[in-house]
C-alpha cells in the first residue's frame, strides 16, 4: 500500500492533540546594529532584590551611539544598575545609582576590548560595596549605600536610545552577590542552575529566560546569530544516545571536576542513575536509566556535595525518537526523521487516533497505534537520524483530521532491543 492512501484509509479521525518535540538551538548570541534595537524584560519584583545582587554576561562590542548601554536596569535618572560601552567617552563602565552615583571605569579605552569576546559582571550588596568585574578580574569597587531598584531591564539600548552595537550572549541574574572567585568559576559554563541564580537567557534563538519566567522581547532589528563566546557545557557525554531502556553504561567528561574521592550523583533529567564508577580525575562512567518517557531527551546533571554541574546543551538522546511536525497540508509532503542507534532497523507507521498503550512483550516502550499502516522502513548501519517524507493527498475531506504516527526501531523485530518511540499527533490542513 502506497503512503499517500493509507491518509485515505484512516477517515474518520476524532482526536486532536498537538505533540512534536522542540529543536535544539545551536549556540547564538543577541545581536544589535545601534538603531533601536534592544530586548525589553518587564519589571518584576524578582529582578529587584531588596540587598544583593549579581548581573553578568558576555559582550562582543563594535561601538556604540551614545553611552553605549549593554544592560540597563534603571530609569532616566532614577536608582538602579547600568553597564555601558562607552559612558561619557570611550571606557567601559559599571554603576550602581542609590542615593548618588557610584560609578566605576575601566582605565583602559574599550578599543581595546573590541572585537573579541569579553565577560563583564557587576556585583552590588547593601549596606556594602558595588564591584565591576571584566573576565573575572576586578576592575574596581565602590561604596554602595543602599539599593533601590526602576524601570524595566534592558539589552542593547535604553528604549530608543543609548545604543550598544555588537553581540550580547549568556546574560544572567542572581539574587546574591557572587564572588570573584564564583564568577571564575562559572563564566565559561552554560548553567541553569545555582544557588541565588533567578534568570538565565542564553540567547539560543530567543531571549526567553530559561531559569524563570522573565522573557525578553525584541525591539527594532534586534535578532540573533551564530556565537562564538567561550561558553561551553559543563560535561560531556560519550555518547549522547542510546536505547530507552536504558542499563548500559556511558563515559561523563569535565576536566573541571573537584577531586572526586566518592562517586557523585548523576541525574538524568529527575532520575538518578544506580552506578557510577570514577575512572580518573576526569571520566565518571554511569550506568543509564530507563527512559521516563519515549522519545526523551534528558540533561544529565553531576552533583556532589559542593558543585553541580549539567550537561547542557548537550542533552541525552533515548532512542528512537520520532522528530516529527504537528501540522500536514494537502497537497504536500509530510517529512520528518526517526534518530536511532545504529545499526538499526526502522519501522514507521500511520494510524488513527485514539492512541492505545498496549506493552508489547520485549519491546521497549508502547504500541501507541492499533491497526496501523507501515509507511516507511529500513535498516541503517551508520545515520543517527533517518529521514523519510510521505505525501498528503490533495483531498479536501483530509482537511481538519488528525492522523497519529509512530516508529519502532532496534537491532531486529525480534524484540532483541527493539523500543517504540514517541507519538506524534498530526492534524491536516
């Protein structure tokens, strides 16, 4: 049976709900020309807290219009934070306004900073001090008397005005004050967790807060690139997929481990893993756990008693999982990808919903479709992902249902390791 009749042979169709998984943003950054572009967050009482504070981020500086802000959490002449390109001349600054200004600059013109990737952090705590940090080494410090907060925070500009021009990556926001040696720790890491650590937005894409909910939104041009700021996951999977079953073993990597004298905790996701076994000073080999659901994609975190470190943005893959879009328009083709673990055997399917949930004996995972109606299959030795595409009648009584597909993938039918993936529900429009 051909693929575009089996759509044909599923009518009617009564349920409708929407499942594809989400891509992976490659590393990016937030990019501004200087004319008007910025991203705007909202004010919110957890960006303001009443006595310490840290913000932080990487910055690619080409010039700027104006004072140049890179962030800006104040308003015009009101209390609050700001970090500029190049406030009242050509030297990078921090400041803290609470009651007067407490401004600290670099003694260095930013020409020196420009071009090239540079972390800057500004640190404040009251009564106390305000610190200016630039790729972890103090600029310098001044005495912060209080600390009161306004307006919105900002990206790239201040409104329409004040224009930095360059890229802005990994921004962040704690509700403590860090120290010199913390912001060491941790400026080359992609992290999303972390004592004090209230908004994360890696820029992957979006301006989407990753820790909380307080989202950016873009202004003007204002959009993203590819980055190439030294930020890099905390540890490394070796490799980085594998069956849902899960009771095999993997290699987790950081030459940034504390010596290690008991295993750590590894986490998939919330799932802890029974085994792990300290190889050297930098190698953890841990046992997988099943998957919780099909086709997941879990970060994998490593705790001991004084650190925590994830594997983001390289994830887990449990295999196989179905990538597959949500939405089918007559006429057209429906394309997606089953990633496996080769070598393997692939089997993709159509049917009708509603979705069953019928264990198969030696089967990993669930029999979602019953009948069904193979579409597609094969054996691969080398691909990660197999891609296939099915056409869609141009039939107007397609139009408004929904079809339901899933794969099976493994060594062999024979259920010796073969699991089913994930879902997907597909509507026709």
């Amino acid at each position: 049976m051909s693929a575009r009749y089996a759509w044909l042979l599923l009518i009617p169709i009564c349920l409708s709900s929407l499942c594809s998984p989400a891509a992976a943003q490659d590393n990016m950054a937030l990019s501004v020309d200087g004319d008007n572009d910025f991203v705007r967050v909202i004010r919110r009482p957890s960006l303001e807290p009443p006595n310490t504070l840290t913000a932080e981020f990487w910055v690619y500086g080409l010039g700027s219009t104006s004072h140049g802000r890179i962030l800006r959490k104040a308003g015009g002449f009101q209390d609050g934070y700001v970090l500029s390109w190049s406030f009242q001349g050509n030297r990078v600054s921090a400041s803290f306004d609470c009651s007067g200004a407490n401004r600290i600059f670099d003694d260095e013109s930013n020409a020196s900073l420009a071009r090239e990737w540079h972390h800057f952090a500004l640190t404040a705590a009251s009564p106390g001090n305000v610190r200016f940090y630039i790729d972890g080494e103090l600029v310098g410090e001044r005495d912060l008397p209080c600390m009161r907060h306004s307006d919105n925070l900002y990206f790239g500009a201040f409104e329409n005005s004040e224009e930095f021009r360059g890229l802005i990556d990994e921004v962040r926001f704690w509700n403590v004050e860090r120290t010199q040696e913390q912001i060491q720790e941790t400026m080359n890491l992609r992290i999303n967790h972390g004592e004090g650590l209230v908004s994360v937005w890696h820029m992957d894409g979006d301006a989407r807060d990753s820790v909380s909910q307080n989202h950016g939104t873009l202004f003007g041009d204002a959009h993203f690139v590819d980055s190439d700021s030294p930020v890099f996951s905390a540890i490394e999977l070796s490799p980085s997929r594998g069956d849902m079953r899960g009771g095999y073993s993997i290699q987790v990597r950081s030459t940034r481990f504390p010596a290690l004298e008991d295993p750590p905790q590894v986490f998939f996701d919330e799932v802890a893993s029974s085994s792990v076994v300290i190889l050297d000073a930098e190698t953890l080999r841990v046992e997988v756990p099943p998957a919780t659901v099909p086709g997941q994609t879990a970060t994998v975190f490593v705790q001991g008693e004084a650190f925590l470190f994830e594997s983001a943005p390289e994830m887990f893959e449990y295999t196989p999982r179905l990538a597959a879009p949500s939405v089918a328009r007559t006429g057209d083709l429906y394309e997606g990808s089953v990633h496996i673990t080769p070598p393997s055997m692939v089997l993709t399917y159509l049917g009708s919903p509603p979705a069953v949930d019928i264990p198969v004996r030696q089967y990993g995972g669930m029999l979602n479709i019953l009948p069904f109606f193979p579409v597609f299959t094969g054996q691969y030795w080398h691909p990660e992902s197999v891609g296939f595409s099915l056409p869609v009648p141009d039939r107007p009584e397609l139009v408004g249902r929904t079809f339901l597909i899933q794969s099976i993938s493994g060594p062999a039918f024979d259920g010796s390791g073969a699991s089913f993936s994930n879902t997907v529900t597909i509507r026709i429009e």
